[in-house]
C-alpha cells in the first residue's frame, strides 16, 4: 500500500483545491520557509483521526481551516483526502479487493468532523481500524517530524514499547482489548443498574 495522492481544500494555507501526486516511492516536498511543507504533514496526520489540535501545531480544531489572509477571506470549511495504491493487495481482510482505497476527513466552522471512506460517510474509527498495526496513523512511527528521534532516545522503555508494538501489528489487538474492557464494564454497570431496579419491583 501507497500513499499515492494527497488532495487539500481549505486546508491551513492550502486554501484552493491543491492535489499532490507521488508517482514513485520517494517524494520530495521542497519550498521556501513558511510554504506549507509542514501544513501537508499536518494534513496526512489530520486524515487519519488526529485529534489534538496541539499535535497539528494550533490552538483549536478550526484552526486548520484556512483562516483569510491579506488577499483572501477565510473559508468556512477544510477538507483533505488522501488516496492509497492498494494494487499490491498489502491492505488485506475486507479491503483486499480495491486497487485504490481513499479517506477523506471534513471539517466545519462549528467543529463537525465527518470522515469518509471510498466516498461513504464513515466513522472516526473506521479509519483509524484501518491503519494500526501498519505503521501508519495520526502517531505513529511513520511519520517522523523534527525533534522525533531526539525524543525516541530519550523516551522512557514504556514509550518505547508503544513504537514497538505498532511495528510488531499488537497495537491493534492491544485497541481491540481496550474497547472491549470498556463494553463489558458498561455491560456490568447496565446489570447493577437492572439488578436495583427488579430489587425495587419485587
Ligand atoms: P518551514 O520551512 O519554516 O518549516 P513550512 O513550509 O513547513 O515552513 P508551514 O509551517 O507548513 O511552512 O506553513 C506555515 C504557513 O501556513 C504560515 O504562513 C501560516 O500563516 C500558514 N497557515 C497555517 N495555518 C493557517 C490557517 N488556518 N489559515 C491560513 N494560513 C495558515
């Protein structure tokens, strides 16, 4: 699986339609300071579910919609979609049968995030599930920004061990793991709350 296109709209200072083609493994985005070099790497990260805006370097979510500038007027909504080459099948399960899978995130003045994949209104979740365990993802290890290998040789073993399990595939399970303990303990306190319920009855 490769990141194969990148499409920004009102995204940051990528307010026209702006659409990035990688035609081969190694791209190289280059431009003078202040360009928007950054802003792409904020837009692949914000695709993906990222959901602090601190980590998008702002101080709220709408922050990464284009916010006007001496010759423009803000706009009211950013969008990014991002495209992976799947022709090699490496994104298997469900997902095995398209040559091109494509997830887009919107956002919107009031906040609203919707997310979509291959064009259908999807859950945040949704594309998340897709991309743990690969090594790709709002955090994860492939995406390395300045001061990253500073901080990985400085981290703790438990910060470590969470680079460890993305690249092992565990992450996924160990997510999996989180939100069941989260079904089973609302399950037992729907039980409790039943339990006091039929007590009061009888
Ligand atoms: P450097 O080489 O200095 O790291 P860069 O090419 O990585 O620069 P970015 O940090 O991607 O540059 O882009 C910074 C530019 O994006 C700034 O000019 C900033 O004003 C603009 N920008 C960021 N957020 C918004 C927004 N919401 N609306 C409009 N412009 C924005």
């Amino acid at each position: 699986m490769r990141l194969s296109k990148i499409k920004l709209a009102g995204f940051k200072s990528f307010v026209d339609p702006t659409t990035f083609e990688m035609r081969s493994n190694l791209t190289a985005i280059v431009g003078p300071n202040g360009c928007g070099k950054s802003n792409t790497i904020d837009a692949v990260r914000w695709v993906m579910g990222e959901s602090s805006a601190k980590h998008l370097r702002g101080a709220s979510m709408e922050d990464v919609i284009f916010n006007g500038s001496s010759s423009r007027k803000k706009v009211g909504q950013a969008s990014i979609e991002l495209v992976f080459d799947n022709s090699d099948g490496s994104l298997g399960g469900e997902y095995a049968q398209y040559s091109e899978i494509s997830t887009k995130r919107q956002i919107s003045r009031d906040g609203q995030s919707k997310y979509f994949l291959n064009g259908s209104r999807c859950r945040r979740r949704d594309i998340t599930d897709i991309f743990l365990g690969t090594g790709l993802g709002p955090r994860s290890y492939a995406i390395i920004e300045q001061g990253m290998i500073s901080r990985l040789i400085d981290a703790k073993p438990e910060e470590l061990r969470v680079y460890i399990e993305e690249a092992a595939g565990i992450s996924k399970y160990k997510e999996r793991r989180r939100e069941t303990e989260n079904r089973i303990r609302a399950t037992r306190d729907n039980l409790d709350r039943l339990t006091d319920l039929q007590e009061e009855i009888d």
